[in-house]
C-alpha cells in the first residue's frame, strides 16, 4: 500500500477547486482542555498541507514519475496517458490501494508485478525537487517569534524525505523556528511522543501551547489529547477528512494559515 506524499494516509481527494482564504470558522466551545490562560507561548505547526502546500506541489509530480518507471518497466503506453490514469485512479481511491493493479490492467501489462514494483519505488523516491511555502508561512512565523512564540515543527512521514521538504523550503535556516522533528512512520517518534517532548523542552503547560495542522486524526487528536489549544488548516489531502469524534475536533478550523494570528488569543506575553 502506498502512502501519501506527505507521509501520511490519504483520505477522499479533493476535485473541488479551492475556495478564496477566508476568515475562520468558529467551532464549538473547546472542551475541558481550554481553561483560564488565554496567552500562546508555544506553537507547534505540522509541515506537509500546513506550511506549504503538498497536495498541489507534490503529488503530481511523484504521479508522473511513477508513470515515467511504468513505461521504463515495460508497460506498452504513452508516459503521459499512463500519468493521467494514475490521476484518475488516485481520484478514485487517493489511498492508492488499487492504483497499480488498476493502471496495469487498463494497459494490459504483460508482467504487471514487475511493473508495478516499478512504479511504487518510483513514487516512494521522487525526489523532492523545489519547494515553496505558503507565502503566509514565514510571516506568520516571524509575526510569532518576534512576541517571542517559541516555534516548532512536526513533521511525519519518511524522515529522509522530510528533512529535504524542510531544506528545499528553508526550514532548516529560518531563525524564528526552534526546533524541528520528525515523526516517523516506524512510530520510533510519534507525533504525541513529539508535543510532549516540546512541552517538557519548553517547561510550558498544555494551555500555553497551541498546535496547527491540517489533520483530524494525526496533530488534531494528538494536540487534544495533551490539552493543547489546536487549529486545523483546512487545505490539502486531508481536507475532506470529518474528524471522528469530538476528540478530533480543533478549536478552530481556518482556511489560511495567516488566519492563525487573528484568534482570540494572546501571543508571547512575557512569562510569569
Ligand atoms: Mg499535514
């Protein structure tokens, strides 16, 4: 089974285009993990569809490269009507469980196996080639640093990948960011394991601490489950994702990330 491009399942996929940023969305009252301190000393962004925009900027490409692999493998067809079948099937099913199977038989593969071992190496190592952040991104980033936010990013997936993500955008020299991990899939870091280590790094409380990301299930229900503050981004892969539970229910859901500086919270006030 293949994973996402950003590191993680995918769920429905996105055919509608995406709206204008708009102001956020008020969710329903926080639970019990809200309490007195309205003042954010701590952010924790998510990388992939937070920071910058995966979906639009990675998964094509790795499309096109698998398809690439297919025709190089032996699939008698057109690299290009190979990578929009790809596109088609990954509409259909983005957990990319059928994908190749799929693409193999609509081209009538003789040695499908082959072929599609080719094109999941291929996929698993596009190169992450150039990337580009949200233009929102750093400023918002700086916006926080500067009242003296301490930034962090989680990021999960493949981590040899995730760290050329994070060079190719210029994370890894950007001073207003602290500190980056990564997640792993191998769960030798999760992303729980991650916040906690952030939280105990920074001596902060829970309710000092704000995560964004864009996912329900992954930094959503892992922020709420150690009584952080959370915002869900509501952009990318993920975007048709319905939060299972109310544990899976951020504070507020937002459509761009600059939106985050306009919730009702203080930012970096001096610490006690
Ligand atoms: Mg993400």
């Amino acid at each position: 089974m293949y994973i996402a491009l950003s590191g993680e399942m995918p769920l429905p996929a996105q055919t509608k285009k995406q709206k204008k940023p708009t102001t956020h969305l008020r969710r329903k009252p926080p639970q019990a993990h809200r309490t007195t301190s309205p003042v954010i000393r701590c952010v924790i962004f998510d990388l992939d569809d937070t920071l910058y925009d995966c979906l639009r900027q990675r998964v094509p490409v790795a499309h096109r490269h698998a398809a690439q692999a297919m025709v190089e493998a032996g699939l008698n067809a057109d690299a290009e009507a190979v990578y929009r079948a790809r596109m088609r099937a990954f509409r259909r099913d983005p957990m990319l469980r059928y994908i190749d199977a799929e693409v193999t038989r609509h081209f009538g593969a003789e040695n499908p196996e082959a072929i599609s071992n080719a094109a999941r190496e291929a996929y698993f190592n596009c190169s992450v080639g150039e990337l580009k952040l949200f233009p929102e991104s750093l400023p918002l980033l700086r916006f926080l640093a500067k009242r003296g936010v301490r930034n962090f990013i989680v990021s999960f997936g493949e981590p040899r990948i995730q760290r050329a993500k994070v060079k190719s955008l210029g994370l890894d020299r950007e001073p207003s960011i602290e500190k980056i991990y990564y997640a792993d899939r191998g769960n030798v870091l999760t992303k729980e394991a991650a916040f906690r280590k952030i939280r105990r790094k920074t001596r902060l409380k829970s309710e000092e601490i704000l995560v964004v990301g864009d996912r329900p299930a992954r930094e959503i229900r892992a922020g709420r489950e150690l009584g952080m503050h959370t915002v869900r981004l509501l952009h990318g892969e993920f975007k048709a994702q319905k939060p299972m539970g109310l544990e899976e229910e951020a504070d507020y859901v937002i459509r761009n990330i600059a939106d985050v500086r306009e919730l009702p919270w203080i930012w970096g006030a001096p610490q006690k």
